[in-house]
C-alpha cells in the first residue's frame, strides 16, 4: 500500500496506515501480533489489565513479533463509589433481571479501567513498546517525561481543536481526532458537555490523511475530511493527526 504521507508511518516504524482499535475485553495479543506482523500497528488495550496482566500480555507479544507495538491505558480520574446511586438503578433494572434469570448482584465485582500510573509505567519501560496512547488526556507530566526518555511515542485522543492543542503542549507526538461517530463514547477531558464537542468527521474504523481527499488542511499540512472543524489552524506547531472512531 503506496501512502503519500509517511509522517506517522515513520514515527510508528508501520508499513501501511492502520492502527488496530485497542478495545478493552474485545482485543487479545494474537490480534495484536497479527497486525503488527503484517505491516499495521497493533494494540494492547491495558484499560482493565493490572501490571502483573500487562507484564504478561507484553510478554506473548514480545515472543510473537519484533515489530511496532502500541500499549492504550486511561488516565481518568477514577469515579467515587455510591452505594445509594448503585442501589437506585439496580432497583430501577429488577424486572430485567427476573426476565433474564440473573442474580440481584449480577456485574458486582467485575473488572474495572484503572488510571495509568507508576507501576504501569515500570512495565513499559521494562518492554519499551513503540508506542504508549492514552484517553482523556496525558499521565502526570513525571510519567510522560520518562516514556520520552526512552523514546516511547506519546499519543492521545482530543476531541475538540482545543484538547488537541492542549496535548501538543504537554507533549503529545500525535493526536487521535475522536469525532462525534465514537461509539457514543468518546475521552473528553477538558469539558463534559458533549454540545461543545465539534469533532472531526471519520470512517467506519478509522481513518487518516489520503489522496482525494476534499476536505480542509491540518495545520501541518494533511487533508483532514470534509466540513471538519479540526481544519482551523489553531495550534501554533501541530503534531501528525489520526482519525478515529471509537477506540476504548
């Protein structure tokens, strides 16, 4: 596959222009070997894995492929437990529950997305994947700063221009253009009011710059897809763009 802008292959160390979604719960390491041996980028979804089930995930992936790997954590601030909130909508779902024949407490316990932190850290360091990409937002700047160190590429997901510009600052190397088609999720995080969210438009999948493209210009230079309000030059250096959909 011939692309005409090889900005984020070469920054990837990819062949062709796919990054495989790093779904957590749906995504395993043989897809992810897969992917990178044939020429993509594929992904380890860390979201629900601690750092002893990280550490082993990376150790199938290192025996599987030599090639570019991306690990996806999120940085969110974890939700505070509420007992009352609980008991209210389990109460509210009772009648489905009966129907279904599921116990009362049914998905109590189940796995969480824990936050990135030191001990993730320690193990990509310890396996020092290409690439680390993160939602909403960038790990405290003591982290990021010893990922760069190691020339591990830093990525993360904007949802408005301002959160793209707001991720090149802190020193995101690339940027994931989430637009309003995520899923009916998406890694705000510099607001939570989804009416602000202006996007930019994507594909089935994923997708990124490519010729015939119609749309406006990333400030770097890239087509970006038609009536994109990611087209307004706002950033003063902009770093390489990727569109995607829904990423968890």
């Amino acid at each position: 596959m011939k692309w005409q802008d090889r900005r984020l292959l070469d920054l990837f160390g990819i062949d062709h222009p796919i990054i495989q979604a790093p779904m957590a719960g749906a995504s395993s390491a043989q897809m992810a070997i897969a992917v990178s041996q044939a020429g993509g980028l594929g992904s380890i979804a860390a979201a629900m894995l601690t750092a002893e089930t990280l550490r082993t995930e990376l150790q199938i992936v290192q025996q599987g492929t030599g090639r570019s790997i991306n690990v996806n954590f999120f940085v969110h601030q974890p939700p505070v437990a509420d007992a009352a909130r609980e008991a209210g909508w389990r109460k509210r779902l009772e009648p489905y529950f009966r129907e279904f024949g599921l116990p009362a407490d049914a998905g109590a316990g189940g796995p969480v997305r824990a936050p990135f932190d030191a001990a993730l850290c320690d193990v990509v360091l310890e396996f020092k994947p290409k690439v680390a990409s993160f939602h909403f937002g960038l790990p405290d700047a003591a982290l990021v700063k010893r990922l760069k160190a190691e020339k591990i590429v830093v990525v993360s997901s904007a949802t408005t221009v301002e959160e793209a510009c707001w991720l090149e600052a802190h020193g995101c190397d690339a940027v994931i253009a989430q637009g309003a088609e995520a899923g009916g999720h998406r890694g705000m995080f510099l607001t939570d009011d989804i009416t602000e969210e202006p996007g930019a438009g994507a594909a089935g999948g994923g997708c990124g710059e490519g010729p015939g493209d119609r749309g406006g210009r990333h400030p770097t230079g890239g087509a970006l897809p038609r009536r994109s309000r990611w087209a307004r030059p706002a950033c003063r250096s902009a770093p390489p763009i990727c569109v995607a959909r829904n990423p968890r």
